[in-house]
C-alpha cells in the first residue's frame, strides 16, 4: 500500500491506517482474540499506521496493540496515541506533570519507551492557544518520551490554531462526505505549513457504509446509541453530527454513487484519499473482513470527476446545513 509523509515528523503512515476505538470500547463488544484478528487482518493488507488513545477501553486498546506486536517484531508498524481525556476537561489540566504522568502509561500499555507519536485529545479550545502546553509537548521530546505530537480536533478553527505552531506535525480531524468543511482551509493551510492530516470518522460512525435503516438498533453500550445528541462527548463524534434519520436517508443516496466494484464504505475511503492534503484515513474496524475492504479502498480506481461533483452536491443538499456552522 502506497504510504505518506506524516507532515514535519518524516514518519510514514499508509494512506489507509486502522483506527482502533472499536477495540477498546463505546461500540458495543469486541472480544481480545477478535481484536488480534483485526489487526492480523490490517497488516496483511498493507497497513503499517495504528491510531488509538489511552482512554479507549481504559488503555485496552493500546495493551491490544503491544500483544499483537510484541508477537510480531518482523512489523514495520506506527502507532499514534492520544491523551487528555482521562481527566477533567479543563486547560489547568494540560501541564508537564500530567503529560509525563499520561504519557508513562501509555508507554508502559504499549510496551515501549519512546511513543511514535502522540496527539492531544481533543482538549478545550483554549489549550491550543497556550504556549506552555507546545512548550511541555517539545519537553517530552527532548526527553525522547515521544518522536512527535500532533493534536485531535473537533473544529476547523482548533485546526488552523493548531497548524501554526512550529512544533505540530499532524492533525487529526474529522472528514468525510458527509463533513467537508476542513477542505476549505484546513488542508491548503496544513499542505502550506507542511502538516499531516488524519481523517479520522471516515464512514461517519458506519451511515456511509449503507449497512443501517431507521429502524436499526445499536447496543446501549454503543455511543451511536448513548451519544447521539452529545450526551457523553461531543456529538460531531457520533455519526459526524448528522441527524441519524436524515443520515440515513442520505446514505441511501450516496449509496447509489458507488461506481461498479465500490463498496459504499469504499466510495467514503477512495473520496477521502484524493482529498490533497490528506495523510492518511484511519476506519475502525470490527472484523477481519472490514479490516480488509477498508484496506482494499487504497487500490481502487480514482473517482472520476463526474463521481466527485454529485458527492459534493448530495452534501450541499441534505448535509451541509447541519453541519458547517457547528464545526
């Protein structure tokens, strides 16, 4: 699979990386050994980019990554991290101490001494305009804890804040057919700076892969049921803060797009791919067998430019209303 320079870092990441929420938690149940099958699945497909944070299944996801590498040194695989979200969500919290603290667990649930890269966790708003937070984030490489930091984001604004600090080398945001608002100054400003980009939500919490109607039901301990209206966290997390009814309605249409030989998930990734600017794209995956047709979107045709324009009208018309002024 083809692989792309993670912005300043000069690390490389494949254009289709393996997000691994779904490992940990806030989907439903994923047992270890089917875990382990999905990420076996991702690397024979060609994936050598893994994105997780410390608070998914309380460091599950992250202790499930070291066992599936510890077993297989022979991998060439990147593994980015977050932290930030085990605490309360206030700036005083963004600090040296607990930054060392967070990042000695991740290490120590990763099994390394040095993480490939670290991303802030979608922190308040105000963290990104605080000089000591990149100060304390520049320490932690100099004490080789971390080879680089990026951040999370949930906002186009937090991006753009973000991308001008010297020090950023990825910003992770979500974009998708269904939230193209980061097209509009994130990526240019992200290519200028020489930013990666992580995209991130890609099948906007599974509307995109067509498999859902109205009447689906999600397990209470799945946050596309508890999450819906940003109940627990932000709701631009949850279905990329569509409205399930009309996202529904809407995925149908998309849906209806996929040239022959395209999954409707597949459309979603290949769109997302030819996006210039865009690092790499980071689907979750529950099975070995959605590990491996995400993966698949990196070989695919590019969409013609026929393809591309109805996608973009389809947002402006049922999708971007609700979205852009939010995000």
């Amino acid at each position: 699979m083809d692989e792309r320079v993670i912005g300043r870092s000069g690390q490389r990441a494949s254009v289709v990386g393996l997000g691994t929420w779904q490992l940990g938690a806030d989907w439903g149940d994923v047992d270890d050994k089917e875990a382990l099958s999905v990420l076996e699945a991702a690397v024979e497909s060609g994936v050598t980019f893994f994105d997780t944070a410390d608070v998914y299944g309380d460091g599950r996801s992250e202790q499930t990554i070291a066992a599936f590498l510890r077993d297989r040194p022979d991998l060439d695989v990147l593994v980015a991290t977050k932290m930030g979200r085990r605490v309360e969500q206030i700036p005083e919290n963004y600090v040296l101490d607990n930054f060392r603290a967070w990042n000695d667990r991740s290490r120590r649930n990763l099994g390394v001494d040095r993480l490939d890269l670290v991303q802030l966790h979608c922190p308040p708003t105000p963290v990104y305009s605080t000089d000591e937070v990149f100060d304390a984030l520049d320490t932690l490489v100099g004490e080789e804890r971390i080879a680089a930091y990026g951040v999370s984001v949930e906002t186009c604004a937090e991006a753009l804040t973000a991308i001008a600090r010297p020090g950023v080398a990825s910003v992770q945001i979500i974009l998708n057919p269904f939230r193209m608002k980061p097209l509009l100054e994130v990526l240019p400003a992200a290519r200028e700076a020489g930013v990666g980009i992580i995209a991130r939500v890609p099948l906007a919490s599974g509307l995109l892969s067509g498999k859902y109607t109205k009447e689906t039901v999600f397990p209470a301990n799945d946050h596309r049921t508890y999450n819906r209206h940003g109940e627990s966290f932000d709701q631009g997390e949850t279905f990329s803060g569509v409205d399930y009814e009309s996202g529904v309605e809407a995925a149908v249409e998309f849906a209806a797009l996929a040239p022959e030989g395209f999954t409707p998930a597949q459309l979603a990734l290949r769109w997302i791919i030819q996006q210039p600017g865009v690092t790499t794209v980071i689907p979750g995956a529950r099975s070995p067998e959605q590990a491996r047709a995400n993966a698949a979107a990196a070989d695919l045709p590019e969409l013609s430019q026929d393809t591309l324009t109805a996608i973009r009208d389809l947002y402006d018309r049922r999708i971007k209303e609700q979205v852009e002024s939010r995000w």
